[in-house]
C-alpha cells in the first residue's frame, strides 16, 4: 500500500516512470522535451532517442530479468521475486518493452 501512495504521489507532481518514458532532456540547454521530439525547441540540438527514464536505468542497479531499479543492497528483486547474486547485479539491464 505505501509502494502504491508513493507512486500516485509522484505522478501527481508530474514525475514517476510513467512521466519519465514520455520525457527527454536536451544535452545542450537542459530544456525538457516529449519523447517523439528530434531537435530542441530550445537551442536546436539534436536529441538522442533515450528518454529520461532510460537515463535513469542506465545510472541505476537493475533486475537482469525484470529490469526494475533494485537498491544497493538488494537480495531479491521488489517485482518479480528473482534472487539477485552478486555476479547478476548489473547496471545496464537487458532492454524491457513498455
């Protein structure tokens, strides 16, 4: 029940994974932008296809089979249950579809 207030309290605010998936930042300017935007409205750069969220996975330890963000001490992934050894930790996980 807390896990689930904490998400809607993100999404309030307008943050959370959802929101994230939907949201790229310009390397150059840091202005935000939607996902299926190219250029910057800001400054014109071009804007790679990775979204915030993917940002995110990328700088975080995650479940290789999920693929949900696990924290620094974790033994079994919060989501689907997978035991997490030391030499299955991994930072970049295999891509999961949305």
């Amino acid at each position: 029940m807390t896990k689930e207030i904490h998400f809607r309290t993100l999404e309030q605010f307008g943050f959370g994974p959802n929101v994230m998936k939907k949201t790229k930042v310009c390397p150059k300017c840091g202005r935000i932008a939607k996902k299926s935007a190219f250029f910057c409205r800001g400054c014109g750069a071009f804007l790679s296809r990775e979204t915030l969220y993917d940002h995110y996975r990328r700088q975080h330890r995650c479940c290789p089979d999920c693929g949900t963000v696990l924290t620094a001490d974790a033994k079994y992934c919060p989501h689907c249950g997978k035991p997490i050894s030391s030499n299955e930790q991994t930072i970049f996980p295999r891509r999961v579809s949305s």
